[in-house]
C-alpha cells in the first residue's frame, strides 16, 4: 500500500528522470560527447565559448539549454505557474553560480553528468557523488541554523520573460548567422542535431518544471522532510542510462581509468562537488533546476545562471577547468577559494545575522 502511494505520489518524477536519462544516452549516440549526453555546466562552457566569453575551450551554442528554458517557460505558463520574481541576494547568487560551475568544471560536469558518468561505468563520478552529498549535508545543516537568502519580490512579466526571450533570440542568431563560434574539434564540435537537441531540451525543460525535479534537492529533502520523490528521480536517470547504454550496445566500462572526459584525482574530484553540493543548497537548486526557475520568470536565478556562465568562461580563460590529465594548479586554488566563499555566505545569512 505504502509503496502504491509514492508511486501514485512521485510518478511525474520517476517519469523526468527515465527521460532525462534516457535522453543523455539518445543524445550521446546521436553525436554529443561521450558520458556527456546532458550537461549542464558543459553545455554552458560551450555557450561561453560561442559567445566568445572564453576562446580556449568547446565552443557551440547548445539547443539543449535554449530548450530547457523555453520548455519550462512554456509549461509554467500553461500552468498558470510563470511568476516573475526577484531581489533576493543577486550579486551573491551571481558569485555562487560563478563558483558552483568552477566546481563542476574542476570535477568535469555538474550533478546530473555525474549521474550519466555513473551510470556509464566512470567510478570516479562515485567519488564525485560521495563529495556531493557532504556539501549537500553541509548546506542543510546552515539551513536548519536558519539561513535565508531574504526573500524575492514580485516583477512585471517583461522582466521575468526577459531572460528566456534573451536566450532564445541568441539561439536564432547561432542557427541563422555565422555570428557566433563552433569549435571543429573536440568536445564542441560533437554535437547531436540541432532540432533533436532543441526538442529534448524542451521535453526535458518541461518536464522538469512539471515535476520539479532538483539533482541537490532530493538529499536536502530526504533529510529535512523525510521526502524521497527526488532521490527515486535521482536513481530512475541512473537506471535510465544503464538501461539504454545496455540497448544501444555501449560497452559498460567500470573502471576508474580510461574514462571519457574525465579524470581521477580523487581528492579534487570529492572536494570539487563538495563545492557544488554546498553551493547548489544555498542557492535553492542545481544547475538544471536554476534553469527551469529563470524559465519560470525568476531573476534570481537568471542571475544566478548568468554567474554559471561567468564561471564556465572564467574556468577556461584562466586554466581551472580540468582536462583527462586531471585538475589545473589555478583549479585547485580555485576550489578552495570556492569553498571559502561558500562558509562564508553560509555563516552571513544565518537568521538574526
């Protein structure tokens, strides 16, 4: 009985997460770079570098992203859920994004590439996962001390649709005009077909709204409430990756070694998602969830997504992105100034202070 009611209760989510796992593999096969089907922070470097915001690394503006947020901007409006908000803490959302895809980038791909590295045999994303989970328990121990970053307050609806229309006018201009860069080789020039990409982008993108599907949230609600929808969303993409890299034929490789954009520095990649865990409690959300939120009319989170990608190309203008070699000196240095920002945020906007 009980387990008939999550189902009845969390099905939505179950759902988001078999497609967006089932749709990195998809994206995967059909050209986007290995144990890279879906990611977030990846896919924002490579904006950066199209947008010439950073010229040393991928470079190609990903429908993907443009997809996720104009999927849940339009679901959000079909359910009458489109709220233009804004104001609370913007420059420290801005710089918590800028760190939280540092981290990402030192670790090689936000909390749902994790996920799809996992699920494709890279047992260094477990490092990464463990690394995670303590900066996601870090952050939920701030927020049970109280800590707010103070409340938004309500915008006109040109405002909350001015970062979705923004986004969706580059992207026109990335497809229609030579405007813009493509790398022609590496990462950045792998690359799924544009209008397969733009439609799992918004499938994703509304689904994801509907559901409110979050990589950080489903371990702070585990623990804060006792809710466990999330986390059997967090396990259905693993099960979804397994699954279809089994259909499709790639050989599952479990092994630390000879992964695919990755490397496997235990250390930094534990240390790198401590970052991203403890930064994406603080913010309210993971990359994909402050995605579907900007969609939604959420400033604060386009500030926030817009500090991810300050920090995707200040990761490559600056050498802290890592490569297969593992993580950059500056990388490192990077991190542990992230992680001091972070305790610092944390320790300022406690109730009372």
């Amino acid at each position: 009985m009980k387990k008939d009611n999550f189902l009845r209760s969390n099905w939505l989510l179950i759902l988001c997460g078999l497609v967006i796992g089932a749709a990195a593999v998809v994206l995967g096969y059909h050209g986007n770079p290995g144990n890279m089907g879906f990611c977030v922070a990846c896919f924002l470097r490579d904006i950066a570098g199209s947008l010439r915001l950073q010229t040393t690394g991928p470079q190609y503006f990903r429908p993907e992203i443009v997809g996720i947020v104009v999927g849940a901007c339009i679901m959000a409006f079909a359910g009458k859920e489109f709220k233009a908000k804004g104001g609370s803490s913007p420059v420290t959302r801005f710089f918590l994004g800028v760190f939280v895809a540092i981290g990402a980038l030192v670790f090689l791909g936000c909390p749902l590439r994790m996920i799809i590295r996992i699920g494709s045999g890279d047992l260094n994303a477990v490092i990464g996962l463990v690394g995670f989970i303590v900066g996601i328990l870090v952050g939920v121990v701030f927020l049970k001390k109280g800590f707010s970053l103070k409340r938004a307050y309500k915008q006109s609806v040109t405002e909350g649709l001015a970062f979705p229309a923004a986004f969706l006018v580059l992207f026109i201009l990335s497809v229609a005009t030579g405007l813009f860069s493509q790398s022609e080789s590496g990462p950045g020039s792998m690359a799924a077909a544009i209008p397969l990409a733009l439609v799992v982008g918004l499938i994703v993108g509304a689904l994801a709204q509907r559901s409110r599907l979050c990589m950080a949230g489903g371990i702070r609600d585990a623990v804060m409430f006792k809710s466990f929808g999330l986390i059997a969303a967090f396990g259905a993409i693993l099960v979804a990756v397994l699954a279809g890299n089994l259909l499709l034929g790639n050989g599952l490789h479990f092994s630390f070694d000879n992964q695919p954009i990755a490397h496997k520095d235990f250390l930094w990649n534990f240390l790198s998602m401590l970052l991203v865990g403890w930064g994406c409690i603080l913010l309210g959300g993971c990359p994909l969830r402050q995605l579907v939120l900007a969609g939604e009319g959420n400033g604060d989170s386009a500030i926030t997504v817009i500090g991810m990608l300050a920090g995707a190309a200040l990761s490559h203008g600056f050498n802290l992105a890592s490569s297969v070699k593992g993580p950059t000196h500056y990388g490192k240095i990077a991190v542990i100034a992230g992680l001091v920002v972070v305790a610092f945020v944390s320790f300022t906007n406690r109730k009372g202070d």
